[in-house]
C-alpha cells in the first residue's frame, strides 16, 4: 500500500510539472515530436523569489545564441557603455614631406565593427597628417589577442560561412566580401565589395534554371590570396541577390582592402605586407576610436553577430590576458562577484556558435533577473530584438496581440532552438521566460516557444 501512495505521488507530482506549462505549449511540443525531458523551461515573475513554471530548470542545456546575453551583460558591467575599442598607426621611420622612409604599422586591439567606411576616412586621416608614399612594409601587429590557430570550418565544415569568421585583434569589416549577383539575358555579372588590389575574381558562373531556395548552395567558391574563383550556376530567375563570405586569412585582407584604399586616396606604398610586432622606436601616428559599447551590443544581440560577440567576450580578459582562458576567468569571477553561481556553465566562445557551450535555464533565469538590478538594464535589454519588430525576431508573431510586448534573444542550431528574454503581459506583469529545446526536432520547437510568449502576454 505505501509503495503504491508512493508510486502514485510520483506520478502526480511529474503530472502537475508538465500542467504547469499551458495546455498550447504542450500540444505543439507533441506535434514537433519533442518531448518535455528535451526541453528546460524557466518563467518568472520580475522580482519574484520563485518561478512560477520550472521544467527541468536544472539541467545543463546548449543555449546556441542566448549566450550573447551573458556576454554582452558581462561587457556592460565590466567595460562600461561608454568603452571603445582603439586601432592605432605608427610611423617606424622618418617623415618627411610626405616620404616615410620605413614601415608603417597598424595594430589592432579588438574593434568587433571596424567597417570598411571607418577604414577608409581614417586612410583618409593619415593622408591629411601628411602622409602620402610609405616607402617600407605595411606590418599588421595582430598580438593583442592571445589565440591558438582556429579553424573557421570547424563548426560545420563551412569555412567561407560569414558566420564563421574567426576573431582577430585586427578585424576589418568582418573579415568579409559582399557579392552581388546580377543577371543580365545569358551571361551573369558579379559585383565584389569592398574593393581589392592584388586579388583577382574569376567568375565562371553561368544563368541556369532552378528553385531559389538555397540558391547560393549552387555557387562553389575557390580562393587564394590573389584568386577568387566563381563557379557552378545561378538561379537565374532569382533575379538580383547577394550574399557575403569570408575567403581571405585576416591580414591578406586588409593589406588588399588598404592598398585599394590607399591609392584611391592618392598614396602610395611600396613594400610587402608582413605581421609583426610594434617596434620601440615606433612613433604613434594616429589612433581610431570605435562606437561604444552601448551601440556594439544592439549589433550583437539584435543581429546576432556571432564575430562581434567573440570579440567582445576575448576583450572581457583584457586585464589578464586577452585569450579564450583569460576571458572565462574574467567572467566566472564577475559572476562570482555578483552572487551568482553558475557550476555547469561552459564557455568556449561567448557567441553560442558551439556545441560545447552550456547554462542550465534556472541560471539563465537568474541573469535575466539580475540585468533587471543592474544600472545598465536599460542599455541590455535596449538591444534585445523586439518581437515582431526588429532583429532576429522582426518577422516571428508579428500580428500577434503579444508583437512589440517583448524582448527576446534566440538561438538556432542544428538540434537547437532557444529563447531567453522579457516579455510584458497585458495586465501589466513583466515576465522574464527561458525555453531551451536541445532535441534533434529543435526547428519544429518554435510554435510552442511562440505559444508560451503569447499565453504570457495575455496573463
């Protein structure tokens, strides 16, 4: 008898953690196929001291790009809104009348949005401060960050993927191309941007018939430093479309990109490019500031910028050691110093781009409680994308009553589909709500994270 009351609380006590999810939310995550034990689920109350649901709030969950939020929130408390990043030019011999004999020097200390528009009005700068014909070497000092050799197809064996762009001291424009593809009757016209010296775009595409779905998984890209290399086909009735890739190592392209830029701006240089080291008898020329801090992370979490959050998360060890440990030390003693402990947590890039990386939903919960406390919870949650109006969620329940009612940062992979963030309720209430689903039908998990946003809304 008591081994049956026993085995019968069980089973209501398992019972009444499963109603505790709306009856919505459970029927789409049957349709998906995705069982509750794949999920972890957390929502509460702002200020609350309990969840009001806790499904398997424990559990240690790949978190894909929800990440970002403890990423960007460590940056804000660490760094401060207002910090930027600085890019510096030294002059390593003499000037004179516009001559410099010997080596001008670039060094990079992280900048995660170094555009190409930045890039070029600060060329543009040096050649106001007098400098016009650089009769030495361009030397990129890239020592700033402390990294192993990283492979950008490591992920998923896509290494041209702009997503894959692995971080550098000295990243310009991501690292990548914009490529544009115009058809015009029976031939195929290929813009590239930025412009390039010494790299030479071969296109062999042709117009072909086919579906526009994946249309760029036609297009097989080959490329050294001085050759880009088109082929395959292209969906001609796809019209006009583009799409950016990285296929130049770090310091190929921005020797390629500041020779472009330098000879439009009327300089010259004469040398080869090489990295190297600042040198002491170097002079520093000029310095380049970037945006704050405040405007990096809207990038980050609003686009889901997976090489700007790396960045970030690589400066955050900047008072130790700019490195991959460097910065999870930082980070774990940050969180240590605000109370929270996060034992489970794993750390391999700050970006969510991983398979490693791991949080379990009751502390991601905790995060999003404690950005609410913070000075910079306004900055924080400013750059989550709004629910049916920007970001990654601009087109996700745009017309419905909860569209505009919440912040929310998502995450996607293969066996991944994640949600972390705020959401206001009709009466007033403000949520905050994390559901991770790490299952192989993940992708069919959105209609019921979708359900969960609107019953919340409406309570």
């Amino acid at each position: 008898m008591n081994y049956l009351f026993a085995l019968l609380t069980l089973f209501a006590a398992l019972n009444a953690t499963a109603t505790h999810l709306p009856p919505a939310v459970l029927r789409e995550l049957k349709s998906a196929g995705i069982p509750l034990s794949a999920t972890s689920i957390t929502v509460r109350k702002i200020g609350a001291p309990k969840a009001a649901i806790s499904i398997n709030a424990e559990q240690p969950m790949n978190p894909a790009s929800t990440m970002k939020l403890l990423t960007t929130f460590a940056g804000l408390e660490l760094l401060g809104p207002a910090y930027t990043w600085k890019t510096e030019a030294y002059l390593d011999g003499k000037l004179e009348n516009g001559v410099l004999q010997g080596d001008l020097i670039l060094k990079g200390y992280g900048d995660p949005k170094f555009t190409i528009e930045q890039f070029w009005l600060w060329m543009a700068e040096l050649r106001a401060r007098g400098l016009r014909e650089i009769r030495g070497n361009l030397v990129i000092d890239r020592s700033f960050f402390d990294l192993p050799q990283l492979d950008s197809g490591a992920f998923d064996n896509d290494p041209v993927r702009a997503y894959n762009v692995t971080p550098d001291a000295l990243l310009l424009n991501f690292n990548t191309l914009r490529l544009r593809y115009i058809p015009e009757g029976n031939r195929l016209r290929v813009i590239i941007e930025p412009m390039l010296e010494g790299v030479r775009l071969d296109s062999q595409l042709a117009p072909q018939a086919g579906s526009c779905e994946d249309w760029d998984d036609t297009i097989r890209v080959q490329a050294n430093d001085e050759r880009l290399l088109l082929q395959g086909g292209y969906p001609a009735e796809c019209g006009e479309r583009e799409h950016s890739l990285s296929v130049l190592s770090h310091s190929r392209y921005v020797d390629a990109v500041f020779r472009a830029a330098w000879h439009q701006l009327g300089g010259s240089l004469t040398g080869r490019q090489r990295d190297g080291l600042l040198s002491s008898s170097a002079q520093l020329f000029s310095t380049h500031r970037s945006e704050p801090m405040s405007l990096a992370i809207r990038d980050i979490n609003k686009y889901s910028n997976n090489v700007m959050a790396r960045q970030l998360f690589l400066t955050l060890g900047t008072t130790t050691s700019a490195s991959i440990p460097g910065s999870t030390a930082a980070m774990r003693s940050w969180l240590t110093k605000k109370g929270l402990n996060f034992p489970e947590l794993v750390l391999e890039n700050g970006a969510g781009l991983s398979r490693v990386e791991r949080i379990s939903a009751e502390h991601m919960a905790q995060l999003l409680q404690s950005i609410t406390e913070s000075p910079y919870s306004a900055e924080l949650i400013a750059s989550l994308p709004i629910l049916g109006i920007d970001g990654s969620v601009k087109k996700r329940l745009k017309n419905s009553p909860a569209a505009s009612h919440a912040h929310l940062k998502t995450g996607t992979l293969d066996g991944v589909k994640t949600l972390a963030g705020f959401v206001q309720a009709h009466s007033g209430k403000q949520w905050s709500v994390v559901f991770f689903i790490n299952h192989p039908n993940a992708k069919r998990g959105q209609a019921a994270q979708d359900a969960l946003i609107e019953w919340l809304q409406g309570q």
